[in-house]
C-alpha cells in the first residue's frame, strides 16, 4: 500500500472526513461504476443504506445530505458548500435526484435513506448504495469510510485491502524503526524520504506547487474562521468565538513581560485551531488533515511557526506538510485515523504527532528528535474517546482541536531540548493505539452513546 501525502491532505468540506467526505466519494464511485457499465440511463430509483457509526452520527455529519450530492455529481474537492442547502431544499420538494447531473430519477428521502445501528463486518463506517430498474435490482455495492476521507468498497475489503495504489516507492517503510533507518542510510531528513518517494507520482515541482496550494485553502479556511460570527448549525447553540477573540488579540498590547509574550503566542495557536475546526462544524471549505475533526491542529501549528519565526519561508511549508504526512502514515497503516474504529486518539492524537513531528523538522530536527515529537504527540493522546455530543463535530472537538495544538507545539520542544534517544518508540505507541481502540467500548467510538454524548444532561 502506497500513501501519498496528497491522500492524507485533502480540500474538501466539513464537518467530518469519514462521516461526510468519505459518502460523498462512495456515492459518486457507485455513479462513476453505473457509468463505467453503460446502466446510467437504466436506473429509475436509488436506496442508500447507512450503517453502524454512519447511522448513529450520520444526522450530525450531514452524511445523508453527503452521500445524496455525490449521487449529484458532486465531489468533496470542488463543491461548493453554499449549493447544498437549496439542493436538499428543492429535492425535498420535488423528489426528483438528478443523477450525475443529467439523468432524473425518483428520489423520497424518507423511503430511500436508511438508517441501520448495527455494524457490518469490514468496518463501523458502512455504506450500501443500491440501484433499481422500474421493477429489479441493478446493482449493489457496500462502501466502507475508513477514516480521512478514504473508502474501500465490498471487494477492497474482503481483500483486506486499504488503498488500492500498489505503487513501489524507492524509500518504502512501514515502521517507524524502517524510516529512520532510510534516513541513516541515505543522508535524508524525514521530509527528504517523503520527497524522493512523492516523485513517483510527479515532479519536485508539482509536488511543492500542489502542497502550497494547500497551504492557500488552509489559509482561507482560518480567514473565513476568523470572520464568521454567530451560532453553528445543528441545534447544541454553539457561537463562534474566534471572530471576537482575533478583534481582542489584534487590540492587545504586549506590555513587555516573558509571561505576556508567551501568552500572546499561544493565543495564537488556540485561535487558529478554534477558527478552522468552527468553519468545519459549519460545513465549510477545509484541509482534511489527516481527518475534518482534527482538521485544526496541523494549519494551527504551521500558522504559528510561520508568523513567530523570523525566517519562515514557503520550503518549510512543503517541508512541514511531508514530514506530517510521513508520521500520518505510519498511523494509517498500523492503526488507525478513524475515529469510529479507535476513539479520537486516532484523529487528534495522530494529528497532534504529525504536527509536532513537522515543527520538530522545520526548527532543524534530526530525524530521531522528531521521530520522539511524534512520539510525544501521540502518547499524551492515547485512550482519547470520540463521544461527540449529539453527534456533532463541535462539543468537544472544537477546543480538543486547540488543546491537541499547544500539545504538538509543547512536543516539538521538548524532543528538541533532547537528542532523540528516548524509552518508548512510535511504533510501540502507534500499536498501543491500535490495540487501546480495539479495546475500547463502541459507545466511545463516534457513535454518541458514552461519555460526553450521554453525560452531557448531568453536568
């Protein structure tokens, strides 16, 4: 399995990667299959059946509204959010679905979306999409959102199979232990691994332009965060508050004190991840990274470099984001970054460990001290449920997000202040993830049934 940094860094919209992103892409995949096998014109009616965690937060998440657009036509990199609104409004009215943009069929959202609790086999994010003639089945298929917007169908996953690029990458690893070991070898950072490795799929050129413009949605998703004032949708009346806090901190004024500045500093890094994750509670354009609920802490974390060091420059942005990616990976393959297959330690834990691990590399790391800030990352996350309230990616995800930020900053420095030798490796905490999450109670994994979901009323 060979997993881009591009797979892991998505533009797509929130609120969440696996529960919204994820069943846009099956939907279209199943249009794009219909077309591939010349049945398009033949469908008359479509059922969409969700399953598992997708049925027990898919109200939350807009999965349903997801998973109808991409039957549309749509898709996560370029819709615009604005048009989903009045799409749902008008096929409430009509219940007429215009599939891939040209062929209208019947559509009635409360006959053809259904909601099942029960998990199925491969995966607790499952989504089965049926087609019909006026009178028969035309054609099925189950689709499994593995987390950060990634989806495998029925076949991939009695495969076992994760992703379906099998691509030999010059500087291939799996662990940890085999990336630095690369590194030693060949006189290469953690970002130069990644970089000789994304050549394979396109130029340094391409590579460093396309990682940018991700820097450029980041970017626009923390101004649009910062502008954005009033209650987020959903019903929990969640205001916004990163609009009034930039107005504060743009009025405040250092009065010289370490204590001050230092302050100001994390303020900072709180308000980016605070802007972020309320524009993806809202449904807005984000970065998946490496997931729509931990979407905050990596733009937190390189907003916060490049505004308060002097030298920043648009190579540490590539160098950040690959370095990021590579940690992201090593938790994808040996765990997990769903947070309905292992709790939030597998979206803001793995995001809190790519994003120390990229500041560790930027501030001039050796690959062994920011292999120990992922390390550190991670580990101070491990055992962290997903217990959404109402099934919302809002309480506690939104300050999880700014909280998990000043713990990669805090990461990256101490791994910094030492030489890498360290007693517990990030492969042993990657597996303790994956083995804590296997033991984890299903109501504590994105299913709102345990923890703060249920507590909420008492407190």
């Amino acid at each position: 399995m060979s997993i881009s940094v591009f797979d892991l860094f998505r533009i797509g919209i929130g609120p969440s990667s696996s529960h919204t992103v994820g069943p846009m892409r099956a939907a279209y995949d199943f249009v794009q299959a219909l077309r591939r096998q010349g049945m398009l014109e033949q469908v008359r009616r479509i059922q969409i059946h969700l399953f598992g965690s997708l049925s027990a937060t898919g109200a939350g998440h807009g999965t349903d509204r997801a998973a109808i657009m991409g039957l549309m036509g749509k898709q996560p990199q370029t819709i615009d959010p604005v048009v989903i609104g009045p799409a749902m409004k008008a096929l409430q009215k009509t219940q007429t679905l215009l599939l891939d943009a040209r062929f209208p069929i019947n559509f009635n959202v409360n006959r053809d979306m259904q909601w099942h609790p029960e998990n199925l086999l491969h995966h607790p994010n499952a989504m089965r999409v049926i087609a019909y003639t006026d009178s028969d089945e035309l054609y099925c298929n189950t689709y499994y959102s593995v987390g950060g917007g990634f989806v495998i169908d029925q076949a991939q996953a009695e495969q076992g199979e994760s992703d379906t690029d099998l691509t030999r990458l010059p500087y291939e690893f799996n662990t940890a232990a085999e990336l630095l070991a690369l590194c030693k070898t060949h006189g290469l950072s953690i970002s130069g691994v990644m970089l000789e490795n994304e050549k394979v799929w396109r130029d340094e050129a391409t590579i460093c332009a396309q990682l940018m413009r991700l820097w450029e949605a980041m970017q626009a998703c923390v101004k649009n965060g910062l502008r954005n004032e009033g209650m987020i949708p959903g019903g929990l009346f969640v205001r916004r508050r990163a609009a009034a806090w930039h107005l504060r901190l743009l009025a405040k004024k250092n009065n010289g004190s370490l204590i001050a500045s230092t302050s100001s500093a994390m303020d900072w890094l709180n308000l980016v991840a605070l802007a972020v994750n309320e524009e993806n509670a809202a449904g807005g354009r984000m970065v998946t990274a490496p997931t729509n609920g931990a979407a905050g802490i990596i733009p937190a974390v390189l907003h916060y470099y490049m505004q308060f060091q002097p030298d920043a420059n648009d190579r540490d942005v590539v160098n950040y984001l690959l370095t990021a990616a590579a940690v992201g990976i090593l938790c994808k393959k040996n765990a997990s970054i769903s947070g309905a297959e292992v709790g939030c330690q597998g979206e803001v834990g793995s995001a809190c460990a790519m994003a120390a691990a990229g500041l560790a590399e930027i501030l001039g790391g050796t690959p062994a001290q920011v292999e120990n800030a992922a390390e550190i990352g991670l580990e101070h996350n491990l055992g962290l449920t997903c217990d959404p309230i109402g099934g919302l990616v809002q309480v506690p995800c939104i300050e999880r997000n700014a909280i998990a930020s000043v713990k990669a900053v805090n990461a990256a420095h101490m791994a910094l202040a030492g030489d890498g030798e360290h007693i517990v490796s990030l492969d042993k905490v990657i597996r303790t993830m994956r083995d804590t999450g296997r033991d984890m109670h299903d109501k504590y994994k994105e299913t709102s049934r345990g923890g703060l979901a249920v507590n909420i009323v008492e407190c």
